[in-house]
C-alpha cells in the first residue's frame, strides 16, 4: 500500500491561515474542526481546510510545508485564491477519520 501526504492550509473564518503537513488529510482536518489541535488553531479557532497538495514522499510534503511557512501573508493567500477564490471549506461534509484518496477533491498534485 502507498502511503499519500498532504501540505495543507487551513484558515479561520476571519482568514488567519495555518500550514501544516500530515499523512492522513481527512484525519488532521476533523482534528482542527474538533479542536483537538492544542495551541494556535485551536485559539484562533483555525477549521477549515482551503488548500492542499499531496505528495507520494513525506520529505516533499515536509519541504513544501516548509517553503510556504517562509512566505509573506500575501504570497499564501494568492495560493489559496488561485484554486479557492472564495475560501470554501473543502473539507465540507467529511466526516470518516480515514484518508480516502477518492473522498479528497484534487486542487493540485505534488511532484512525488
């Protein structure tokens, strides 16, 4: 079995973003929706998944995380809007923890 890993964005509803990267999408997106993620997230109640890319390595996902954490504000936003210009949640009515590769919309696919 292939394992899938995801760079992903979640915002609030005021748009103050979050990225991260996880292994199991469906999972770590009913995590922030639950606010079970202690800290950040959970403070500025950050739950709706905006954007993501999936990777066939968790080193591409971890270096892409990495890349967008360095960017300014503007320069994440325009990722967002450029596959979700109205900031819907995509994550909208999922509700199994498992990471279901048919269940997740494709926004844009990694290089791995």
């Amino acid at each position: 079995m292939q394992r899938h890993y995801c760079t992903y964005i979640m915002a609030s509803l005021s748009r103050r973003v979050y990225v991260g990267v996880t292994n199991n999408l469906v999972r770590r997106t009913l995590e922030h929706k639950q606010a079970r993620v202690v800290g950040f997230t959970e403070k500025y109640r950050i739950n709706r998944l905006v954007y993501f890319e999936s990777f066939q390595y968790v080193r591409d996902a971890i270096a892409r995380e990495k890349e967008i954490k360095g960017w300014r504000r503007s320069r994440k936003v325009a990722l967002i809007e450029a596959g979700n210009p109205t900031w819907a949640d995509l994550a909208e009515g999922w509700k199994s923890g498992r990471f279901e590769r048919e269940q997740i919309p494709r926004l844009k696919a990694g290089s791995g």
